[in-house]
C-alpha cells in the first residue's frame, strides 16, 4: 500500500492535467486591441468579466495599443497587411474604417446590424463605418468637438456663449485686457490629426470642405479665409498664444482646467475632470456649440471609436459575440456611468440615470446629431498626412494659407490618382 | 599572371553576397520608384517618369533638402570644430587622462533614441532644465525657428566624443621628432598646428568628415524621436520625408523615389570624398 500510494497519486495528477488540458481546448480566447482606457480600468475589467460569465467558453484578454493614434494605425496596417492572426477584435478610429475595409483587413458586419438598428445610432459614426453600403464596424462611442467656456467670467462682463467667430474674438478680447494672465482662446494646432480636425471645424463653419462630390476642393476660397482666420487668431486678434502651435488635448486641457483661459477647444472627455473636486474651474465651465462664420453653419469634427473584427481571425463567431456585448446599449450604459465614454446609441441620451449623473450629456445631444465625419474615404489617412504640415505651417506663419492649401491640393490629386 | 587570376577568383563570393545584399534592393527600390504602388490597395502600376516630376515640383521636397543640408552643413562643421579641440586636449600628458577619455566618450555611448528622449526633457518649455538655467521660456521644440538649431545642438553633443576620439588616435601616430624638430627650429605654437599637425591628421580628418557626413545627411532617429519633423516640418529630413511617405501614407512608389534620390545624394557624396582622399593620399 505504501508503494502503491505515491504511484495513484501521479496517476491522478495525470490525469486530471489531461482533463485540464481538454477543457482548455472547448475554451475561446479572443484579442481585444485598443487603445489606454481613459481613467480608472476597474469598471472596464468589471465589463470584460461580465461578459465571460455569461458566455462560458470565451475569454477575453485586451491588450492596450501605443498611446499616439498614429502609432495604433501603424501596429494595425503592419500587422493586418502582414495577414496577422494575433488579435480579432479591433478598436478604430472612426477615420480608418474605410480604409481598413478597402484594403480587406474587416470582416463584414452588416449582417449584425438590421436596418432598425442601424437608426438607432447617429448618423455620423454610421457613415464613418460603412464602406460601399456595407457595415465593417460597430459605432462604440462617440466624441465631436465643442467649446468651453468661462461660464462665471462671461457673466462677469456681460456676454452669452458666442455663436459665431468673430463674437468669440471680441468677448475674448474684452476679457483678457481686463483681467490678469489670462489667454483668450486655445485649442490644438500641433502637426498631428487632431490640427486637421481643428481646421475643418473653421472649414465647414464658412462653407468650405476638403472632397465636395468626390472633387478636392481643398484650396477653395472658403477655406484659404478660414485658416488665414486660424493664423490671425494668433498673429493679428492675439486672443490665441502661440504655444498652440505645438499643444495637443491635454495641455490645452491643462491651462484651460487651471483657470487660464476663456475659451477652448476640446472633446467632451475634458468636461468629467473640470467638474471633480478641488478642481479650480469646477462649477465655471459651461460647453457650446462651435461658433461659425456668417456664411456657414456651426460644425463640430466627429471623433470616436468604433469595433471590427480582423478577417484573419480564427474564432470570428465569438469575436462577434464579443463586439455586439461591447457596442450593446447596456455596455455602453455603464462605461458612459463610470468611464464617461459618450454612447453612440441616441437612446441613451434620454436614460434617467445617466442624466441624473451626467446633466451635461444632454446638451451634447444636438452636438452628436451634427457631428460631420472626415472625408470618409480610403484614402483619408494618406490626405491627412500630407494635410497636417501644410496647416501647421500656415498657422505658424511660415507659408501663407493659399501657398499652403495649394500645396495640399497638390499632394492630394496627386494621391488620389491612384485610383484612376 | 597566375595569381591575380585566382584572386579574382578568391573575390567572386564576396561579390556575389555583395551584390545580393545592395545591388540586388537597390535595383528593385529603383524600379519601384517608376510605379503608382499602394500595397494595401493591391494598386500598382507603371508611371515612368511621373514620380521624378512631381518631386521636382514638390516644395515639401525641397524644405527636406535644405533641412538636410543645413543640418549636415552645421552639425559636421561644429562636431570637427569641437572635436578637434577636445583631441588636442586630450593629447596632452595629464593626470587622468585614460578617465577623461572615458567620460568624454559618454555621449557616443547612450543609444540614441534614449539620448533624444532626455532632450527632449531638456528642452521642454515648462520642466526644462535649459529654461531652468537660462531663466528664459523658450519653446526649443516647438518654435520654427529654434527647433533645428535645438536638433543640431544634441546632435553635436552626441557624435562630438566620436569625432574626438577618432582625431585623438590620429594625433598619436604623428612621429613625436616633428614637433621637437619644430621646437628647435623656434616654430610657435600656432605654426606647429598648421605645418605639423593638420596636413598630417588631414587623411583622419577626411575619414572622420566621410562618416559624418554621410550619418548626418541621412539623419532619422534623433530628429524623429526628438521632434517628429515637425513644427510645421521645419525639421523634417529627406529621411524622415521618405520614411512617412514609405510607412505612414504607405506610398512605396513615391517613397522609393525619396529613397533613390537619398541614395544619389550620399553616392555623389562619397564619391566626393574618396577622391578628395585619394589626392591626400598622394
């Protein structure tokens, strides 16, 4: 019995490892790619958890992406042109889309999405994720660009939230030469993606566009008027520092949520951190619409995120399972509740909950609604690239802006005859 | 007559790797260079010429050129300035010397990119020490017109111990006697530079200038890592150029017309040296 003891033993170790190895194998595990989850992980760890207990057999591992947009797009066009099976769901940017789905990258979604339920999101990201009237993507949360104002300094010296551009110069100007290191308006002018999605929010607010009926209308009068506006922001109003010039999101947010400033430019993530405790703007800011130029119509750059499926995946049905939990009105619920990620579904801009918790999502309702999307075309990324220094130097006075827009016009037909 | 003939034998292995390794990508990047390519697209098709006459008329070519060439023109001449002064110093007898060396190749020995990283520290508006130590509040990275200075400053910095060290070893081989020849014959200081030392550390000095001339030329990591190209491509090289158009917009047709272009001017510049070697040689 001795001898035999120690033997039954490994032959049960033995066995059972076979047992594990075995159920291993009825287990699933899908690649979630994205991007760093803004604020604190715990409530998305929650989510994932939820959902592999309530799909035994799948389990999910996520893994964060590089900060910089452009270095995410980079790993994903790398790894999907070399036909990479490492990962099956991916997070996008709502300007890649296309161009993934172009290039053959996407499973093709449209069959998770009915006709009804496609209504059920906004406009925008639903153009922003089809591609020749087929669904790659599944809009998964939303952001457009609004204004922040000084709510307690604009009643101070008498003025409502400006409507068009030149009121926001003249309440800036008003202001700052009345009161101490203040600056009037920032927003985000380094070379990068989010310079463009600046400029086209002057652009379309004075009618202009960069591809009007599949036309590169970028050096058009409109927009040669709106960026030489960008320019005087600094150079002639001098209501902009020139620090913008290098300044993305967050250190506009910074100076703006320590009180410096009147105006800015941002994305709605800003507006959960000013109202926390012990912020020194909290209960000051209040948020706009874009102003606009008289001949054009206020206009916000659509942002957001959106979920596809790589095609080379190996377990698509469970990465689609996964995708329709992510982009589900009641996932969404909870991450806009604890993460304050904006729903792309409309519905939820009237739940009880997450006014009572948010009373500010309300107004970015109407915002959402008008949101416009870049160019939606395969070719955006490639026009952006050759768009971003042109803007730069314009605002930094190193080009004119017709110089510089002609030279964009130049390098986008030039990129577009590709196609021909 | 035998045995240059099996030499040349001896050589044709070491040609053939040769040629399989450079000759082989250069001729397909050449011929690359001649198409309309967009590789997640599957669009490729043969354009001739037509890459060649849009750089021609492709004014963001042209800032890349005379970035590249400023910022090689500049670092090269200050890194030899420097450099040469420091082996001077070096050569002298004094107490710890060997460590001296040792600091002063410091520099040389940080991966770049971590070096660029750290200067970028530097030189950060609000956090910077060089602000800190200036009392001043200057945006090296982010104005137009301080950003490629800003990029050649570390770049000196960095490659000034290299170019150092190399003129070090070359001063010691000069035959101790010339100088205590001059010495006798009454020669000053400044005298002895000019007849002894600098013809005789030109070969070294030509070597050093190939070398840092061609790196420079074809700058990427420091000025990638340290400002991106950017602001408003003030300091975007003809690397940096090819490499976004290559691998960001994904264009391999007109990238690798970038790349020939790089590959011709570094070719014309070596050529250039090796002759100016060859007569010093001589």
């Amino acid at each position: 019995m001795r001898r035999l003891l120690p033997s039954l033993l490994i032959f049960l170790i033995i066995i059972n490892c076979a047992k594990a190895d075995r159920d291993k194998k009825d287990v699933v595990t899908i690649i979630f790619k994205h991007g760093k989850i803004a604020g604190d992980p715990e409530p998305f760890r929650q989510l994932l958890e939820r959902f592999e207990k309530e799909n035994p057999g799948i389990k999910i591992k996520d893994e964060t992406l590089p900060a910089s947009t452009d270095e995410q797009h980079q790993f994903y066009v790398i790894n999907l042109e070399g036909k990479s099976s490492d990962f099956d769901v991916l997070s996008m940017d709502v300007i890649w889309v296309p161009e993934f789905a172009r290039a053959g990258w996407l499973r093709d979604l449209s069959h998770l999405l009915s006709e009804k339920e496609r209504d059920e999101f906004f406009e925008g990201p639903m153009q922003a994720v089809s591609y020749k009237g087929r669904v790659y993507a599944i809009p998964w949360y939303i952001d457009a660009g609004v204004l922040y104002y000084r709510k307690d300094l604009l009643q101070k010296y008498g003025f409502k939230p400006p409507e068009t551009w030149q009121e926001l110069v003249k309440i800036a100007q008003h202001i700052i030469s009345r009161e101490k290191r203040l600056y009037g308006f920032i927003w985000q002018g380094k070379q990068y993606e989010g310079l463009v999605c600046n400029a086209l929010e002057y652009f379309w607010s004075n009618g202009g566009d960069i591809l009007k009926d599949g036309k590169v209308v970028i050096d058009s009068p409109e927009n040669i008027e709106a960026l030489s506006f960008m320019r005087d922001l600094i150079a002639k109003y001098k209501i902009t520092p020139p620090l913008v010039t290098t300044a993305t999101e967050e250190p506009t947010r910074h100076i703006f949520g320590s009180g410096r400033a009147v105006f800015m430019r941002n994305w709605p993530y800003a507006w959960n951190i000013f109202e926390k405790d012990g912020s020194p703007v909290k209960g000051k800011v209040g948020v706009a619409p874009m102003p606009s130029f008289p001949k054009g119509r206020s206009a916000s750059t659509l942002g957001g995120w959106q979920l596809g499926i790589n095609r080379y995946s190996r377990h698509p049905e469970a990465a689609e399972r996964f995708v329709k939990f992510l982009t589900s009105g009641e996932a969404q619920k909870t991450l806009a509740l604890t993460i304050g990620y904006k729903p792309t579904r409309k519905s939820l801009y009237k739940d009880r909950d997450l006014i009572e918790k948010q009373p500010f999502i309300v107004g970015l309702y109407e915002v959402f609604l008008n949101a416009r999307p870049r160019p939606v075309s395969p070719y955006y990324m490639m026009m952006s690239q050759v768009l971003q220094p042109e803007l730069s130097a314009a605002i930094a006075g190193i080009k004119t802006p017709d110089e510089a827009l002609k030279s964009a016009r130049r390098h986008i037909d030039h990129i577009l005859e590709a196609e021909k | 007559m035998k045995e240059p003939e099996s030499g040349n034998r001896f050589v044709v292995p070491a040609l053939l790797l040769l040629s399989l390794v450079t000759v082989y990508p250069l001729i397909y990047v050449f011929y690359l260079s001649l198409q309309r390519r967009l590789l997640i697209f599957d669009i490729s098709r043969f354009v001739g010429l037509d890459n060649y006459i849009f750089l021609l008329r492709d004014d963001r070519f042209w800032n890349a050129m005379k970035n590249t060439a400023y910022f090689t023109v500049v670092s090269v001449s200050l890194e030899l300035l420097f450099g040469l002064s420091i082996a001077l110093l070096l050569n002298r007898q004094f107490r710890f010397r060997g460590l001296v060396r040792a600091i002063v190749l410091i520099p040389w020995a940080i991966p770049t990119v971590v070096s660029a990283r750290m200067w970028e520290w530097i030189y950060n508006t609000d956090f910077g020490i060089l602000n800190y130590l200036l009392g001043t509040e200057i945006n090296w990275l982010g104005s137009p017109s301080w950003a490629m200075n800003a990029a050649i400053f570390m770049d000196v910095w960095k490659t000034t111990p290299f170019v150092a060290i190399l003129l070090t070893a070359g001063l010691q081989i000069i035959p101790r006697d010339l100088y205590q020849a001059a010495m006798i014959d009454g020669a000053g200081s400044w005298a002895v530079f000019r007849k002894i030392t600098l013809p005789l550390l030109k070969p070294v000095i030509l070597v050093v200038l190939i070398f840092r001339t061609l790196d420079a030329f074809r700058v990427f990591d420091a000025v990638y890592v340290l400002t991106g190209g950017g602001p408003a491509n003030t300091t975007e090289t003809l690397s940096i150029y090819a490499y976004k158009v290559l691998f960001q917009t994904l264009q391999f047709g007109y990238g690798s017309t970038l790349s020939v272009i790089v590959f011709l001017c570094t070719g014309g510049i070596s050529l250039f040296y090796v002759k100016l070697l060859s007569r010093g040689m001589k």
